[in-house]
C-alpha cells in the first residue's frame, strides 16, 4: 500500500469512502509517522487512544453510509483550541494543568463532520510570536533545510506545530488561529497552504484569546482544495461569539478551478518594501503574470497607510492581550504559587506562569492603555486602523477583487536567529500580514516557488470581505502554475 500520510485530504476521503482503507488504518499511520517525528517537537500532547477510538466510530459510520464531510480524517489542533477533557495550555506554563470542560466550537465542528483528533499542536505561548520559539514546550525544528545546510529552521509562528505537521506529513490537515500572520506565515515558511478566514466567520468561542478583535481561526493543507474542506467545516455561525456573522457557508470546494477570467487584481506599491529580496520581487511578479495568464487583469493600486500598520498592531495586539491575559491570576485558572498574600501570589503566580515575550506585551499593553497614554497611543493606534482598512475599501470600491502581495519578506530563518536580536527584527516578520487583520479581511497563503537556497516561499492574496471563494479560486491558479513543493528528505526519520 502507498503511504497513506502522503494522501491529500481530498484523496484520502475518496480512498475511505470506496473502502481502500479505513481510518482506523490511516490514523495508524499519522500515529507512527508521529512516534518517529519527536525530533520536530510539533506536537505537545499525542492522545493515541483517543484518535483509535474515533477512527473506530467513524469507520462505522462509514459503514452505515453516514459519513460527514471529514468522514475518519486524522486532523491536529493547534493548542489554542479548547478540547474537552483534553489539556489545552497555548503553550505556557501558567496553563499547563488546564484541562477544560467544553470544546471550542471550530473543533467541535470539525468533529461533526467526522474530523478524527492526532493531538495538540506546539504553538508560540498565548500566539505570541513568529517562530514558535516562545512556546513553554520549546521550538518547532521545521521539516525544511536549506539546500545542503543542516542549520535547524524556524517552522513560522504561531502556528508553527500545524505547519510542521502537515508539512511533515504527521496530520492531514490542521487548526490554526491568525491575530497577525500566524496562519499565512507559518504556511509560507513549510510550503503548505493556509487562509485566515474573514473576521467572523468562524467562531472564536472556546479558542484562548489572544487580541479578540483581531483573532481568527483558520485551516492548514498542502493543496488548496483540501484548505477549502476544511474551511467548510470549521465555518459557521455561532451564537456564543457575538462577533461571529450569521450567513450562510458557501461550498468553498465548488469555488477551487473555478474560473478567474475577468478578476481585477491589485498589486499594492507600498509593499515593494526597502531591502526586499530579489527573489521575493521575482515571486511576485510571476504571480501575477501566472494570475493574468488564466483570464485576470493586473492593476497597481495604493495602500498609503500601510507603514503605520505594524506599530499601529503592535499597540492594539498587547492592549488586547494585557486585558485577556488579567484572568490568569492563580485563582480560576491553571497555576498558582502562593505567597504571603493575594497580591503576592498574584506576582508569584504570573512571574512564574508567564514566559518572556508574554510578560513584554502584557506591559507593553498595560501602558498603552494606562490613563496618562491612553489617547496618546491606544486611541490613536486604533484611529490608524480606520485608516487602514479604508484603504482596502477604497482599493476594493474601485473594481478591485483581491490583492497580491508576497506573505513574508524572507524565507524561513534559523531558530535562535531572531530571538538574540531586538524583538523588532521579528515583528518585521508580520509587515505583509498584520494589515490584513487590522481590516478584519480575508487572506490566503499559497506556495509559490522555492528560494535561491530551496526554501518554500509563498504568495499572498487578501479578498474582500466573505469573499473567500475568489481567494480559493485565485489560489488555485498560483498553485497549479507553481507546482507543489513539498519536503522530500524525510531526514527527522533517520
Ligand atoms: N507574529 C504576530 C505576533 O506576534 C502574530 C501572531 C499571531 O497571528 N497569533 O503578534
């Protein structure tokens, strides 16, 4: 038999469904595809019986001819998802003996639909991060190397145990969630596709929150057609998050290979930034020609407010976050060190609980919205995001249907690279990704290519709102003109 991991999740329905295998079979192989993947860290908790025991079931619903839409397909979920009964911590120590009693809506759909949990994925602790180096668990090693260099990589963050993992073939598909890039970034460091779905469209209950204006949960595959699938499932109204819209979800499958004649595609001048790499110039530009190619027109526009979107998001994030993050005090939640008094076991509990970039944004955040700075910097970040997201309804008021951008300014970078350094060098990560959160839009990233030294690159395309069946639709374009990357030296095996 081929090796079932290798299936996209498209195939590998098909292979259930004319019975060539059942999922009991398939989730075996993921479950030792993970035992010999230690080495990348990309899972934090593997629950073998659990998966066995749903694989079970749906072979029998399989059986009985009721299989849903992810009938006995073994799925990873970033640690950010509430799993009942099963440890759910976002990587940080001050969660570590969190088990929760509810399971967040995104999985819970999942599993209607006949999803078959692997385990808990590594992400940067809370998602703060792009490089799953904050993580309590430690880093993600990313399955890609450069080309005859054995230097570990940085699989992306936050998200970075779900782009290792289907990257690595160790799950056919996997949960992330994106407050700034932590879909389409990770997705474009491992070569595997990733969409962040319009703001509320997916339901953000029971997800830890990070920056909840912000926040949104999103799929990962190696094809496009098989991000689709899982959108589909994961999407849909929710009357436990009040931000999350009631309308109808469309069948994002149908809208992969549909045709892109006639679509009007912005190239954003602001995002030709200083210092771009040449090869992410080229990625681009044969984005583009590939799009006009199949039928689309190609316009320049402008996005004028772009430069403020990264300072502006990192005042808005850490706000956010320094508010979500008051509840882990050592009382309801997780951890708590005692001390002399509540005060001191506060302290106590959040020095302790809370690993270093978590501790900078929580004080980063408490003085942006401190009474003295409040206007001075909160207000003023948030009156930049109304700017921001004018631009995209200007560019979009004019005829526009999506807009192209490269996803990152670089390829993957080593681990320990950018964590000496000033944190900024890593918020410069986000610089093509944070606006698209800042406007609640839509964003894709698809593979496009390879770097001069073999890493993944991906390309970017951001729709307008509730328009993510243009995104598919454009994305598969890229894909089929690019050709698939993906890891062939299975070296973490060895
Ligand atoms: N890298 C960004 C940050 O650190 C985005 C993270 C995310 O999208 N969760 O805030």
């Amino acid at each position: 038999m081929t090796d079932l991991t290798k299936l996209s999740l498209t195939a590998a329905r098909e292979g259930l469904a004319q019975g060539e295998f059942t999922s009991v079979e398939l989730t075996g192989a993921y479950l030792d595809a993970m035992e010999q993947a230690r080495a990348l860290n990309a899972y934090v908790l593997e629950t073998p019986e659990k998966p066995l025991a749903m694989a079970a079931e749906s072979d029998k619903r399989m059986a009985a001819v009721e299989g849903g839409l992810l009938e006995g397909l073994p799925l990873g979920i970033k640690d950010m998802f509430c799993t009942e009964g099963v440890p759910t911590t976002a990587c940080s120590n001050i969660l570590k003996t969190f088990v929760p009693q509810y399971e967040s809506t995104v999985t819970a759909n999942l599993w209607k639909a006949g999803g078959v949990m692997l385990g808990k994925l590594n992400n940067d602790e809370f998602a703060m991060g792009s490089s799953n180096e904050t993580s309590a668990f430690g880093p993600v090693i990313s399955p890609w190397r450069r080309d005859g260099d054995t230097t570990p990589l940085v699989p992306g963050g936050s998200s970075g145990g779900s782009s290792a993992a289907v990257a690595a073939y160790l799950c056919a598909g996997a949960t992330g969630t994106d407050t700034g890039g932590s879909i389409r970034q990770p997705a474009a460091f491992t070569g595997i596709v990733g969409i962040k779905p319009t703001y509320g469209r997916c339901s953000r209950w029971g997800i830890v929150a990070f920056a909840s204006s912000l926040d949104q949960a999103g799929p990962f595959a190696r094809t496009v057609n098989d991000t689709a699938l899982l959108l589909g499932a994961m999407a849909g109204y929710d009357p436990k998050d009040s931000t999350c819209v009631n309308r109808p979800v469309p069948d994002y499958v149908q809208a992969v290979g549909a045709s892109i004649k006639g679509k009007k595609i912005g190239i954003p001048r602001e995002y030709r930034v200083d210092g771009m790499a040449d090869e992410i110039d080229a990625l681009w530009k044969s984005g583009a020609k590939w799009l006009e190619e199949a039928g689309a027109e190609i316009v320049d526009v402008s996005l004028p407010h772009t430069k403020y979107a990264l300072p502006a998001y990192y005042i808005v994030a850490p706000a956010e976050a320094s508010s979500n993050l008051a509840r882990y005090d050592g009382v309801r939640y997780g951890v708590r060190v005692p001390g002399r008094d509540v005060v001191e076991m506060y302290e106590n509990t959040r020095a302790a609980g809370f690993g270093p970039e978590v501790r900078r944004r929580i004080m980063i955040g408490t003085y942006v919205l401190s009474a003295g700075y409040y206007d001075a910097y909160y207000v003023r970040a948030q009156k930049v995001r109304s700017l921001i997201k004018g631009d995209f309804d200007a560019v979009f008021s004019h005829g526009v249907d999506a807009i192209l951008t490269p996803t990152t300014p670089s390829p993957a970078f080593g681990i320990g690279e950018k964590m000496k350094a000033d944190p900024v060098e890593m918020y410069l990560n986000d610089i093509f990704t944070v606006t698209v959160n800042m406007a609640g839009l839509p964003g894709i990233s698809v593979p496009a290519g390879l770097s001069a030294d073999g890493l993944p690159l991906g390309l970017q395309l951001i729709g307008r709102p509730f328009e993510e069946e243009t995104l598919f639709s454009l994305a598969e374009v890229v894909e089929e003109a690019a050709g698939r990357v993906s890891v062939e030296d299975l070296w973490w095996r060895k």
